[in-house]
C-alpha cells in the first residue's frame, strides 16, 4: 500500500512539473524555468534588493529568441526582446493588452489604485485618463507656463541667497522642490513655498519617502504575485502621504465651497466635474475619489519628473562641453528667463537632444508592462489570457546594437540627421501608444523650463566629494541619484535680468 501511494504521489509530482512548467515548451517558446525563482529568493527575500538585475541577464542572454518565457513561482510569463515585437503588444493588438500588469486594490490603496497608470478594464481607464487629458493641452500649457516661470525664479533667488560657498545641494532635492511648486501652484493655486518654507507640508507629507518607499517585496509580490499581495494588504502609499491628501482635499473643498473662490487650477476643473455630474444626476465623486484624482497628479506632475530632472541637471555637471553648447543655444532664443513662451521654448532643438540623451541612460520606468486580457497570436506564438508581458525599456536604450557605445553621453544621437537611424519602439522613456504616459508633455515641459531657468544664472558643477563620473544611485524602486550639485552664479550685464 505504502509503495502504491509513493507510485502515485511521485507520477503526480512528476506529472504536475511537467504540465506546469512545460507551458512555454508547448507553445514553443524559449523558456527558462527556476532562474526567476532562484533570483526572487536570493535577491529579493534574502538580500531584501530588486529583481532588475533579472531581466539584465535574461535580455543579454537570450536578446535574441525575440521572446522568453519564464515562471514567477508557477506563473507563465514573457519578456519581450526585441523592438519589433513591442508594437504589437502597445499598439497593434492594444485592445488585448490595454491593461498594466500592476494590480492594486481600491480597498488596500484608494489613492492609488484610482491613478490611470494602474487602471484595469479599457473603459474605466479611459474615463481616469480623460481626468488628466485636459491639463495636457496647448492651451493650458499657455496657462500653466506663468507658474513654472515663477516657480524657476524663486528657485533662482533660493539659489542666489544662499548663505554657503559655493552652493552645493543634492540634484534630487532641488529637483523635488521645484517641480512641488509647479504642482501646488498650477494643481491647487497654492502659494509656491517649497524653497522657502522648511514646514511646507508637500514635502513633509508627500515626498518620496512616503510616497514611493515601498519595500522590494511588497513591489515584487503586486508585479508578480497580486493574489499574495491583496491577501497580505501590502499598500504602495504610506499612510501618513494617504492622510494628509484626504485632509488636505476636505479641507480645499469646503474652503471653496464656501467662500465661492475659483481658481483656474486641476482642483478646480475636478469640482467642475463634480458639479457637471450632480447636474446629470449621476454619482459625483466622494471626496476620497476626489483625493485620488488630485493625488495622480501631484504623483505625475513631482517625484518621476524631479528624479528625471536630477539626472538631467548632473549630465550636464559631468559634461561641460554639452553644458557650454546648451547654454548657448538658449541664450540665443533669449537672455532673460521669464522671456520664453511655448513657442520659444520648444524651438531649442539642442535642448531636446539633450533631454532624450539623459533619459536614454537614466531610464525612470526600465520595465514597460502588459497583461493579456484576451487570448492573441503574437507572429507565430499564441499568448492565453492572463499571461503577464514585459518590455525591458532600459535595455533597449542601452543595448549597443541600437545605441553604439550606450554608455557614453551623446545627445547627438537624437539630432535631425541622426535620430532617423533608431529603430522604432527601441527608445520609448514614456512608453508608446494609446497608453504612453499621459503627464510627459507636462513633464518635458517642466524640464526645460528648470534647465532655462538654471543655465541662464549659474553654471553647474559636480560637488568635490562626489567627482567620480558616475552617478551616486539609491538603490529604490524608482532609481533616485543621490550626487550633489555646485551652482557657480553667472555674472549678467545690469540690463539683464533672471
């Protein structure tokens, strides 16, 4: 009896690894099957690190199999190696891979979950989207540009004043508080302070610490394993970042309400909306609902942009030559700072070049994702429904073959003559099609008008204690640098003016 049971059991196991992790073979995909596993256990629950230096391996070793099954756990899933395949995972057969593979639950993170990069369903997130669409056009950006001009000049003066020789700060933080006063200004018509008021409560309550500090296994387990996640409530959003918003909307809400102030900000369209609704007797947002939609965009509009413009802002410390011909090309459109309008600031085609260069190398989003939500023929190679995609960007962007010598800063990539010669979906920092990143227009936008701002009053420098070539990163799951900054002020003629 007790052989007969042993028989069983060993032809059950047996049997139950082969179905299980024979997936990918019947379907004839290279495949690899425990490495995933290994690397979770080694890396993520013993080291307490992230799992990108998987996909790395994974890329380099097998680019070119075009895609490459692997088992998280006992879960099938692909990654995509090759550029050409991408289009028909984001734009081709959208319609079967509209949604992200990220799941959060509006029952463990209501804040979150209602951000349209994590929505499910192609209705719901296109209602989420449209939210955001409208503070994304060229009018608004017209109406938006006075608040960024303002917001650069108090960062000039903060700068300016400083009290220390030379000013040194760290890129991430200046970054972070210019693109904070960006947001509450445009966002919420609040008073830009976040340079001058060391209380200001967007950068106590809602900087990255709270709001992009999850640990490796609570990003791991709503990548790849949701069901684990849901079952433990493991939240993104910190509690205090989720307090603070809610209070920080109640109050907003009845201060309008009640003293009839209008303001031609995101808070304002959101209560229009709401108004709009209640005329249609339809179900106006709670004012939780209303949180979430204001918090997407503080989230869109700050801690991914600052990261972004940090690293922007130590290229061009690293690389004086590229620093020189940018300043150059800037002060030709204009000398004064506050003299840029829409026109004039898209006009600098070398800023561009130079953005897209930064963006290459420092990658924010290294993994573009897709869930199956229908089965789909993908070439030759039937994907089920329920099988999680992922697009490895930051490879892309530094694999040689599509970017010679990747690791050298070359914004002469992406000039006219040049730029022709990237091959499609191999350069896509803000993802592509339908569901590209709704605030990167936004994002640019502020970009540039920081750089304008910054290279037409100082000239920057890597501090002495951090002159190595590299960037200092922290190791978080939005890579973050951590290296300083020396801002050496220009000398303006009396007629000029910041």
């Amino acid at each position: 009896m007790l052989v007969e049971a042993t028989v069983v059991l060993v032809v059950t196991l047996c049997w139950t690894y082969f179905w299980l992790f024979g997936f990918w073979d019947r379907r004839n995909v290279f495949n690899v099957k425990f490495e995933f596993t290994r690397q979770t256990f080694t890396k993520v629950f013993i080291r307490n690190e992230h799992i990108h230096d998987f996909f790395v391996d994974l890329y380099r070793k097998y680019k070119s199999e075009g895609l490459v099954g692997f088992y998280a756990l006992f879960s099938p899933m692909l990654l995509v190696t090759d550029p050409e395949l991408v289009k028909s995972f984001i734009v081709k057969d959208f319609n079967k891979f509209h949604d992200t593979v990220i799941d959060i639950k509006k029952e463990v993170d209501p804040l979150f979950a209602m951000n349209p990069f994590i929505a499910k369903g192609m209705e719901k997130w296109k209602e989420r989207r449209s939210i955001h669409t409208w503070n994304m056009t060229t009018v608004r950006f017209k109406e938006i540009l006075p608040f960024m001009s303002r917001a650069g000049e108090i960062m000039v003066k903060y700068l300016t004043e400083k009290k220390m020789e030379p000013v040194m700060l760290q890129a991430k933080d200046l970054s972070f508080q210019f693109t904070v006063d960006v947001a509450a200004s445009c966002g919420f018509g609040i008073e830009p302070t976040a340079f001058t008021d060391p209380e200001n409560n967007f950068i106590k309550y809602a900087n990255a610490d709270k709001i992009f500090r999850p640990t490796p296994v609570t990003m791991f387990t709503h990548l790849f394993a949701p069901k684990i996640a849901h079952l433990l409530k493991l939240k993104v959003l910190s509690k205090d970042a989720e307090d603070f918003f809610e209070a920080f909307i109640e109050k907003m809400k009845e201060f309008r309400s009640s003293s009839n102030v209008t303001k031609n900000d995101f808070f304002h369209y959101i209560m229009k909306m709401n108004q709009k609704l209640k005329e249609e007797n339809k179900p106006v947002y709670t004012n939780k609902e209303m949180a979430s939609h204001c918090f997407a965009f503080y989230v869109d509009t700050t801690e991914s942009t600052a990261n972004q413009l940090s690293f922007l802002l130590l290229d061009l410390a690293t690389h004086q030559s590229v620093q020189e011909k940018l300043r150059k090309e800037i002060s030709s459109i204009s000398e004064c700072a506050t003299g840029f309008d829409l026109e004039k600031i898209y006009s600098s085609n070398y800023l561009n070049m130079v953005i897209n260069e930064s963006m290459r190398i420092h990658t924010q989003a290294s993994l573009t994702t897709r869930m199956c939500t229908q089965d789909a023929v993908i070439g030759n190679t039937q994907i089920p429904k329920g099988t999680r995609v992922f697009i490895p960007v930051g490879q892309f962007h530094m694999d040689p073959e599509y970017f010679p010598n990747p690791e050298k800063f070359d914004p002469e990539r992406f000039s006219d003559e040049n730029k022709g010669s990237i091959p499609k979906y191999s350069f896509i920092p803000f993802g592509e099609g339908p569901r590209i990143c709704v605030g990167y227009k936004l994002a640019l936008l502020q970009m540039k008008m920081a750089v304008i701002f910054l290279l037409l009053n100082f000239t920057l420098h890597r501090s002495s204690e951090d002159e190595k070539e590299d960037i200092a990163l922290e190791n978080a799951p939005i890579i973050t640098p951590t290296s300083k900054l020396i801002f050496k002020p220009i000398i303006h003629n009396a007629s000029q003016q910041s």
